[in-house]
C-alpha cells in the first residue's frame, strides 16, 4: 500500500463528524463576502448597464447623464482600462463590449454611494444600439454553421464495420437543455486599494489564481501585486470556476480609480441573465446491437450550446465525449465534437462537467432501445457492462469494474428490486390511469482535470509553539465540506485531535498558483498537498522526539495527541515536543506540494488515460405518473455509491443526496427558456427567477430516500484511500428520468417504446403517455438540422427526438416520437 493512501489505526479521517461551519451557517454567523461590506468604511457600489438585445453593435454610450444622478461617482466604460480589456482566458469576452453578444450583456458599470445611485444612474446611461441578427437555439447555430473553438473526434475500431455486422441498427437525435447554477449566493467581490497600490480582492470564486490573474491582466499589474481571497461561497456548483473574475476584475478597477472599496453584487435576477449555465447538447447518433443485446458500434455527434464565447466549452465538451459510454463497452465507435455559437450568456462550468451530458446521450439510447430488443431495460445495461481487461474508447483501462458490478447488485438487493417491480407490474394492471416504474442505471465517471497541469496543488501548515496547528490550501469551500476533510487530513498526519487544528481562508499570497476547486478533485489534491507538508513537520518532529524517547526516528509514532517509541512505554504530549522543537531551532512549518502521477492525454489524437481513477455508483428510482396530467411523485430511492475509503462519510452521504437531487432537478424540472421569437425580446430569457424557473424542493423528494457507501472499497494512490465525491452523484439521477420513461410506456401495449424531452417535465411526460397511447406528437417538434459528420444524410430528414431502426424485429413497435 502507497504511503499517501495507508490509513493508521484510530486515525480522524473517517469519523462521521459534521461539516466544520455546520454551527455558524444554521446560526447566520457564517461570513460570506458581501457580509463584509457593512464591516468597510466608505464602499461604493457597481449596478450593470445592461444591453435589451441579443446581438447589437454598441454605436454610442455617453454617461454624461448618470453623473448627474445624486450619489454617482463614476461610471466604467472601456476607456477607463489600463490593462486589457477582457475577463476571459481566451481572450475572447471584453470586459466592456462594443458588440452586445446576449441579451442582457453589460456595456459599462456605474459606482454609487449607494446601490439606489448606482441602479438609478446605471438607467440614466444613455447607449445607442444597431441590432445584428442573433441565433438563439444550437439548431440554428448548427444551420448557419456558427461553431467556435476545436472540434474533435474520438475514435476506436471501425464505426462502419460494427454497424454493419450488428443486428439491429437504430439511429436518432436528442436535444436536452442546460441548467441554472442557482446557488443561494450570487456573484459578489469586494475590492479594496492599500496605500502601496496593491489590490486586495475578497471574492466568491472557485478559482482565486484565476481571478487574480485576470485582474492582474485587466489593471495591466504582475500578479504579486493583487491578492484574492475567497472567506467561503454561499454554492458554486461549478459556475464560480470562471465567471467570477470579470465581476471581480469591476470591482478591483473601480477601487483603483476611485481609491474607495467598490463592492459588486448581483441581484438574482442579473446573476441567471449575465452568468453562464450548464452547456444544453444536441446530439445525433447511430447504434448497433447484436441479437443478444449487446452493443456493437456507436456514431454519434456532440453539439454543445456554448453561448457567446468559449470559456470552458471546450474542456467540458471533452469530457461530454469520454464519458458517452458511462459504463458500457462500446466496441467500435465515432464521436465527433463541436461547440455552436450562439446569442446567450456564455456556458460554463456545471457540476459533472460534460460528464452527465455524454453519459445522458447513451443512457437515453438504452433507455430508447430496450423494448425494440425486447429486453428489460435493466437486462440491457447489465450484459454492456465493462468487465476487466477492457479500455475506454479513448484508450483508458477500465480498472476495478468489479465494483460497478457491485454497486449495482447491492443496490438491487438492498431496494429489494425483483419483489418491487412484481408489485408495480401488478399495480399497473389494476390501475390504467397511474402508472408505475423502476428504473436502475450505473455510474462510471473519471477523477482528474482533463488538462494534466491542473493536477496539482499547493498547501502551508503551520504549528505554533503551544503545538496548535494552521492550515492554509489552495482549495475553496463552497458548502462541499472540503475544509472538513483537510481538517481531518493534517490532524490524522500529524496525531493530534482534531481540536488542535484551524483552517484559514483561502488565499493566494498563502498558496500560489493553484487549480479550481473543480473536477472533484479537491479533496485528492489538497488532501495529498496538506498531507506532504504536515509529513514534513513530522518528520522533523520525529527527530526531536527519537532523542527523548531513546528511539530511531524511523520508530517514532504519533497519535491521539502524543509520542511514542515502539517498544518503549514513555510518551511525550504533542504540545511538548512542539515547544522543544522550538528551541531546538527546528522549523515548524512547511509548504506541501501533490501532483496527480500517472496522468497522460494527448487532445490532438483524443486518446490517453486523463483519469487517476473511475468513481462508480448505481441508483434505483421508483416513480408514479398520472396519466391525465403528465404529474409525478418519486417513491422511492436506493443508492449505493463508491467513494473509496471514506475521508468523511456525514459529508460524503450528504453529497451523494444533494448531487442525486440536483441531478433530478436538470432531468426533470428545471426548464431553461429564451425567447426564440422574431421580436424585440428575441433571446430574451424568460426564466428568471424562482418563480418561473422550477427548482427541486421538499415536495419532490422521495419518500424513502436509503444512501450507501459501497464497502471495500480502498483506493490505492489517492489520500487516505478515498475517492472523489463532488460530481459522481449528479449522475445517479438518470435512474428517475428512466423510471419516467418506463411508467409512461407502461400506459401502451407492451414492448412500447417512448421518447422523452429532457427536462422531463409533467409536461413532457404527459405528450410521452400520449404518444404510448397512440394519440399523436406533441404541438411542437424540433427539426432535425443538418450538417453532422458522420452521419447519413438520409438519417436527418426526420424529427429531433424520432427513432429509426433498421432491423424488422423493431420496426414493428416504432411508434411516432416527440
């Protein structure tokens, strides 16, 4: 066993502790950012101009007006930059625009005494616009051939030789949306300006190496001169990874400028029209399955809806095609990529980062396919499972299948699956206006950043004299309980209790250079950095103590607290040896450096092994559906999830819960909607709010909701032995939409096959019931658009979300689709 992942007896990490600012957040006491601003003196406030066009050209802007509101001190427009004028890395979103890329896009920002000043000033800003045609849907943008960024291709054996042995053949296309981030913090940033000219940046971000590196760029300073710190946010999910930094990149100009602090806070509605989303995907596809239902080729075409610029399309469209498999394998196969550029908010970062958009690509076609095969949905995913010795389509070897085997069969035993859908098969039949369904499907999804740079992290720890213990990492917390698992990593490393250690905020003139707090990875890369320094204090520790004890070094052990000598009764309190260390001039302190090994990916071929490991989990979801309105009520969830050996397991459960509901908020509920009309709100979004964007709540949850942690379940090469936790779950949710799927088809004969729209709404599910019953399409359909390589011309005259098999088996139960 690896030393990084051997775990001592009695050790901290493990415990079921609660989340290290549980108390402070259910008391209100927990700082956030903008809860420091009633704490600075003086602080001017930011309120965007906003543009009421998708696309325009920006002809005139004159902020004479706004000077002239009471309470204005300024207004920012392009000319006041020093640095450059962009808050992306790709040098492609200018911070201020003269081309409006979405409706709702800001063209300059107005400070105010008061955030009443600045919202009245940013309405007396005076901006003339020359409209441009805007594309809103990626249909369009595929039409007008309007893409952006690379377009790659992931390719194993011949896709054309496994469609033509295979014996049924099915191809069809599917258009799913994205999904608002929703934290219960929006975007805010403080900024502050010492006498020196340093920049002082208190910032909800994911990434704080990021933001201060585009500050730095926008002020035209080297980043030693910018400082960001990140106290804790209020929710990221992703969406914080890099929209934050021209938001904070504001806030630090104004200071600049002004020489007063310059707070910047988006209200709800400004935070879902201005930040980008989850990527929505159009997908086109060919498979191939052999008589006994296992797959033989796939042809598929990933269209993802980047939004105005690239931001992180590119990676998270990367991810989208190492994940279409999800845990299937998948002989011969073609995947093509590419990113449409449209008219909205600039798609970013989302918990499961393309994961879940590819995996939803095969699982819909599993789920689309089953009862052409004649098969049980379950049976199908079952017998495509990856077995050991077999690789990913980009070349990546599927190790410890073993355990996708087991969550899966533990979660059908656990939710007693066999005896539950006897019970529901007899419930329908006595019921033809409700139906029933279970669904169960797998998770298989890879840990690491894809970009192998970014596998790296930093840590400084520190141990006072009265032997009480400082960490500093370069990850955020966002309400993951990533501070609580470091906390549990540096007391378990150096043997003392928990108590005696402290976690400071987050901050980049600690530890510099640092990744996101993405890709679930936090955990695996801070954890190994606190762990190496923490090793390297007590190495120097042990020495002192080896000296006392009358031991070698090497038989020093540290635990609960004290020191001891193997063999030896003595012992020395931990606070002790700390403080003779100290006059023994030893150094307690030290910097902690991990970097992820094993990792290799060539973006160009589109093949390597991008992962350290694969986290696996399996869901089984039970669902009612009403047959005369489309409603639904989830009955019941069983989850049995793999997160190694557990550096947290409280945290870890609530994880898997929170990441299973979000799933199901984006399968089921959460419905994204733009104006796609001809008119003056022509990419408009029309959702922007609670009130009309639906989010998950008390009255969605299951009844019976059972989480597990697989068992046995070591990890060797990760900290402690554990696994990533973050995205993983999202994942799970697949299970309910499936169940909706199958209580849907369960109102028509049996072997019906029914498409559906993603987000599963009560309506979508309703024109699903009407289609298995026979009674037609739905009023609106999405056309097919061509333009996809790889696939057949003759395959995209037909809908969006119709199913075309080839074989005649199948072709008898086709039914028209939505």
């Amino acid at each position: 066993m690896s030393s990084l992942s051997e775990r001592p007896a009695n050790a901290v990490v493990g415990q079921e502790i609660p989340h290290e600012s549980a108390s402070l957040h259910v008391t209100g006491l927990a700082l956030y950012t903008d809860d420091l601003t009633c704490r600075t003196h003086g602080v001017l406030h930011a309120h965007p101009v906003q543009a009421p066009h998708a696309h325009a050209r920006v002809t005139r802007l004159d902020p004479t007006p706004a000077l002239e509101v009471p309470g204005v001190v300024r207004v920012l427009t392009a000319a006041d930059v020093p640095g450059v004028n962009d808050a992306g890395i790709k040098h492609d979103e200018p911070l201020f625009p003269s081309e409006v890329m979405f409706f709702g896009h800001s063209v300059c920002w107005v400070l105010g005494e008061t955030l009443e000043a600045a919202r009245l000033g940013a309405a007396a800003v005076e901006v003339d616009y020359e409209p441009l045609p805007a594309l809103v849907t990626v249909s369009e943008a595929i039409v007008a051939g309007s893409f952006q960024g690379g377009q790659p291709t992931m390719v194993r054996g011949d896709v054309e030789a496994g469609i033509a042995r295979a014996a049924h053949v099915f191809s069809g296309t599917f258009e799913f949306a994205g999904q608002e981030h929703f934290y219960l913090e929006t975007h805010c940033s403080l900024a502050h300006v010492d006498e020196a000219g340093q920049i002082f940046v208190q910032c909800s971000t994911q990434h704080p190496s990021e933001t201060q590196d585009i500050v730095a760029h926008v002020l035209g300073l080297p980043s030693h001169a910018v400082t960001v710190q990140c106290l804790r946010m209020g929710g990221g999910f992703g969406g914080k990874e890099m929209q934050p930094h021209g938001y904070a990149a504001i806030a630090a100009l104004g200071a600049t400028l002004t020489g007063r602090p310059v707070r910047l806070r988006l209200n709800r509605t400004q935070d879902i029209t201005m930040s980008g989303k989850r990527h929505g995907f159009h997908a086109q596809w060919r498979v191939g399955f052999s008589d006994d239902g296992r797959l033989e080729a796939l042809d598929a075409t990933l269209t993802s809806d980047g939004g105005w610029s690239l931001d992180l399309s590119e990676p998270v469209l990367a991810r989208a095609l190492c994940h279409i498999d999800n845990a299937y394998w998948i002989p011969d196969i073609r995947v093509n990529g590419r990113i449409a550029r449209t008219n909205k908010t600039s798609q970013t970062a989302f918990r499961g980062f393309g994961g879940p958009q590819g995996m939803l690509v095969i699982e819909d076609i599993l789920g689309r396919c089953a009862p052409f095969l004649g098969l049980d949905p379950i049976d199908l995913r079952r017998r495509n499972f990856y077995v050991a010795g077999q690789a990913t389509p980009y070349g990546q070897p599927v190790r410890h299948p073993e355990r996708l085997v087991a969550t899966w069969d533990e979660v059908i035993e656990r939710g007693d699956v066999t005896n539950r859908r006897r019970e529901i098969a007899a419930f329908n039949a006595a019921h033809p206006h409700t139906k029933r369904a279970l669904a169960v499907t797998p998770v298989k999804f890879g840990i690491s950043f894809n970009l192998t740079a970014f596998n790296q992290a930093g840590a400084l720890v520190h141990v006072y004299k009265d032997g009480s213990v400082l960490v500093n990492h370069g990850g955020t917390e966002m309400g993951q309980g990533l501070h609580t698992k470091m906390l549990q990593v540096a007391a378990t490393t150096l043997g003392v209790p928990l108590s005696t250690v402290r976690l400071a905020p987050t901050r980049t003139d600690k530890v510099p250079n640092t990744s996101a707090t993405a890709a679930s990875s936090g955990a695996d890369l801070n954890g190994g950095a606190v762990k190496n320094a923490c090793e390297q204090i007590r190495e120097r520790l042990a020495v002192v103590a080896a000296g006392q004890l009358g031991v070698p070094p090497a038989d020093v052990r540290f635990g609960d607290g004290v020191v001891r000598g193997l063999g030896r009764s003595e012992t020395v309190a931990w606070a002790d040896l700390v403080n003779q260390a100290y006059f023994q001039r030893v150094q307690l302190f030290a910097a902690g450096y991990y970097r992820t090994e094993g990792l290799h990916w060539d973006s160009t071929s589109f093949h390597g092994e991008p992962f350290k490991y694969f986290a696996y989990g399996a869901a089984a979801t039970e669902v009612e559906v009403d047959g005369f309105t489309g409603a639904y009520r989830t009955r019941r969830v069983d989850i049995v999830h793999d997160v190694g050996d557990s550096l947290s397991p409280l945290v870890d459960l609530g994880q898997i819960e929170g990441g299973y509901v979000q799933g199901a908020g984006w399968l089921t509920l959460e419905d994204l909607r733009w104006d796609e009309s001809d008119g003056p709100s022509r990419g408009r979004l029309a959702t922007q709010a609670a009130s009309t964007y639906k989010l998950p709540s008390l009255s969605e949850m299951p009844r019976e909701f059972t989480v597990s942690l697989l068992e046995r379940a070591h990890e060797e090469g990760a900290v402690y032995g554990s696994k990533a936790v973050g995205e993983p779950p999202l994942m799970l949710a697949f299970s309910v939409r499936e169940a909706l799927r199958q209580a849907a088809a369960a109102f028509g004969p049996p072997g019906t096959s029914v498409d559906l729209a993603s987000p599963a709404t009560p309506e979508a599910v309703f024109w699903a019931v009407e289609e298995a019953r026979g009674h037609g399409e739905p009023p609106h359909m999405t056309p097919a658009v061509e333009g996809a390589p790889g696939i057949e011309p003759d395959q995209l005259a037909a809908d969006a979300h119709r199913l075309h098999p080839r074989s005649e088996q199948a072709a008898a139960g086709v039914r028209s689709g939505r």
